[in-house]
C-alpha cells in the first residue's frame, strides 16, 4: 500500500501554497498510479476555507488514482485548527468519482453534507467531529451502503453541531439498513446512556463483533441496560472507555465475562458530563 499525508503549513498557507495545487503534483507524479490511501490535513485556513474546492479538485482528477482505496478529508490537531471550526462540504461527489473506494474518514462536520450518501463498495465510514449534524445523520440512513462493515459516528453536542435527539439516531439501527454491518460505533456523545439503553435490545446487536459507545458520558444508568442484554453477551468486544460509571459497575463489567474495555473512567458528576471531544 502506498500512502500520502497531504498538509499546508501556517507559513506556507501565508505564502499562498494551495492543497488543489498539491494535488495536481501529485496526480502527474510517478506515486499516482500506485497511490492506495490519500490524506489530506490542513488545507491551510480551514476555519475559513471549505472543502468544496478540493472536492472537486479530487473528483477531477479521479482518472488519475486508479488505486485510491482509503480516503481521509481533514485529518488535522487541535494546533493546525479545532475540530469544530473545520469547515467541510458536500463530499457525496466523492463517492461517486471513487467507486472503488473502501474507506473514507471526515473530521469535521461544520458545513458538512453527503448527499446523496450512496456507494456500492465503501466498508468503512468515520466521521470525527465535536457535533454530527441530524442532516447528515439522516443521509447516512437515507444511503445505500450493502457493504458497509464499519460505521463509527461521533455524536457529539448540541453546541458543536448536534442537533437531533435520540428519534435522530434510532433509524441508524434498524434491521437489514446495513446488512454487512460488523462495527458500529455510536459515540463521543452527551446522551449516551440514551443510546446504550436503546442498543441493549436491538436486532442489529446479533450481527455485531464490536460494539462502541466510548468517549461519551455513559453512567451506571446505560451500562445496567447493557449488562442485561443477552445480545451484547455475544459481541466479541464492547468499548466503552472515557465514561463516567462508578467503581461498582466497573467492578460488575469486568467479571461478566464481557470482553469490554472501561478504562478512562471520568470523576463524575450529574450536572456536568461531558464527551472526550468536543471543541
């Protein structure tokens, strides 16, 4: 596999270096025809510059990466720019220029879209971001993704671009939506107890090996709901590190037999729970 890393430095975005730019030289270079995995960073003022032109610049050039298998739009530090200040597009275009694409990971989600959210080979689906738009969320849904094996999700909060509830995700998990589905991750969200709770029973448990809701606020509350399902019994690995269950409960999940990481325990407190990434 050959991969790439994409990225425009603070001075050189000064100096006027564009990512479209980069782009060309790298689909007339010799690494083109063998390029597998493509990750574009900062494009250089991404909390006011969108994706939009590197979209198309990509969509473009399609003809020149026959190899392209893994894409990665945003992959940047809190140093080069906040999560939530990155400035995304519709990047549905790309799905459509890339049909032989398995994987494609977005982080950021403000101005974000994918639509339509359709691909016949995609396998995994990564959105990282501090809020998931219910927009975006609804395409997901909406999609057609038959082979899709791997959909993690970060939820988020409402201050950072979450603006659905719980009704907004429930269509995510209905039987038969992704029948090829082995990893579903439902995380990085401040209403996770909700969401463990509406997981424990559901059908789409007994095609799953793992089962994430890390990063959230889970408590006590969701994890009873999960420790007395008998369908998360049979998963073969539950994460749900970063939460804010008690020493008890902790106690309780590693003698059930579960395979399930619970590290990263938070001091908790009712009135203020809080995702691991936010801003």
């Amino acid at each position: 596999m050959t991969e790439v890393k994409l990225s425009i430095g603070y001075d050189e975005y000064e100096e006027g270096k564009k990512m479209q730019d980069m782009l060309e030289e790298l689909a007339n270079g010799p690494a083109a025809k063998e390029l597998t995995s493509l990750i574009i960073g900062d494009w250089g003022g991404a909390y006011e510059n969108d994706s939009s032109e590197i979209v198309e610049t990509l969509v473009r050039l399609n003809g020149q990466f026959p190899g392209l298998r893994k894409l990665f739009i945003g992959d940047m530090d809190f140093e080069e720019c906040e999560v939530s200040w990155i400035l995304q597009s519709n990047l549905a275009p790309l799905l459509t220029a890339y049909p032989e694409l398995v994987s494609l990971t977005i982080k950021g989600s403000s101005q974000l879209e994918l639509d339509p959210a359709r691909h016949e080979k995609l396998e995994e689906l990564v959105i990282i971001c501090g809020g998931l738009g219910e927009d975006v969320i609804a395409s997901i849904h909406g999609g057609q993704f038959p082979r899709l094996k791997k959909l993690e999700l970060y939820m988020g909060v409402d201050d950072y671009g979450f603006d659905g509830d719980l009704d907004t995700i429930l269509p995510l998990i209905e039987p038969d939506k992704f029948p090829a589905l082995t990893y579903l991750g439902l995380k990085n969200s401040e209403i996770q107890d909700e969401i463990a709770i509406a997981l424990a029973q559901a059908p789409i448990l007994d095609q799953l090996h793992t089962l994430d809701l890390s990063m959230g606020t889970l408590s006590d509350k969701g994890a009873e709901a999960l420790l007395g399902s008998e369908r998360v019994k049979k998963l073969q690995f539950l994460n749900l590190s970063h939460h804010y269950m008690s020493d008890v409960m902790i106690s309780r999940l590693q003698q059930s037999g579960l395979h399930v990481d619970v590290s990263e325990q938070q001091e908790s407190d009712d009135d203020y729970r809080y995702p691991a990434l936010t801003e």
